[in-house]
C-alpha cells in the first residue's frame, strides 16, 4: 500500500462514519439514479465580509464526497454543473441538524483524484 492508498482508507475513516462528521447524503444524475451516500455537508445562512466585519446575507452549502462511493453507488461520472437550464441537473438532498430536508443543485464540483474526493459546492434547487 502507498501513501495515497492509506490517505484514501483515511478519508473513508474521516468523512463517511456517521459516529463522527459523516451524514447522510442522497446524491441524484440527470437521469434521475439515485444513491444515498455518507459525506461532509454544510449550509451556512450568513457570512462575514472579511473587509468590514458585517454580516452579509448568502448561502453557501457543499457536499464532500468520496469518488470511490460515488463509482460503488452504480454512478458512471461524478457530479458536474449543468449549465443547460432545460437540462436536470446533479441534485443533492440532506437533512439539517434539525431533521429539515433542503435539497440543491451542483453548482461547482473540484475533484482532488490524489486524495480521492470531490467537492460540490450547490445551490438551492426545487424540481
């Protein structure tokens, strides 16, 4: 095993187990397969303007994601944005800590292929 092979078990460790950090995620394609997988996640409702220290008004939430679940999910490709407004998009659904279902689109997503993840920033979303 080399150091990315362990990294790769490591992410596993540090992103999917739901003892820790790890939350339900429910990943759809554009052709409306769907698989629930265990990822990073967050939705930030307010943020700071580092240059006057006020509170802006935004959300920004994302997904993190391992690739090698996304592949064993069945998917053949990994979420992307699609532009084309007439065209379904990759969507994501989660709960908050509330228990509340918000589901987004893929707005980004920033594979990291040494590490074995992908990163998904998203966008609110209703079908």
């Amino acid at each position: 095993m080399g150091l990315r092979t362990d990294a790769e078990a490591m992410l596993a460790e540090m992103i999917e187990d739901t003892d820790f950090f790890g939350w339900d995620i429910t990943l759809t394609d554009p052709s409306g397969a769907s698989a629930a997988l265990v990822g990073l996640s967050n939705d930030i409702n307010h943020m700071i303007d580092p240059d006057t220290g006020e509170i802006i008004t935004g959300r920004m939430a994302s997904v993190s994601l391992r690739m090698s679940s996304i592949i064993a999910a069945g998917f053949t490709g990994f979420p992307k944005n699609v532009a084309d407004l007439t065209s379904r998009p990759w969507v994501v659904t989660f709960n908050d800590i509330l228990g509340t279902s918000h589901t987004f689109k893929v707005r980004e997503a920033h594979r990291d292929r040494a590490a074995g993840v992908i990163v998904c920033l998203l966008e609110a979303y209703s079908a």
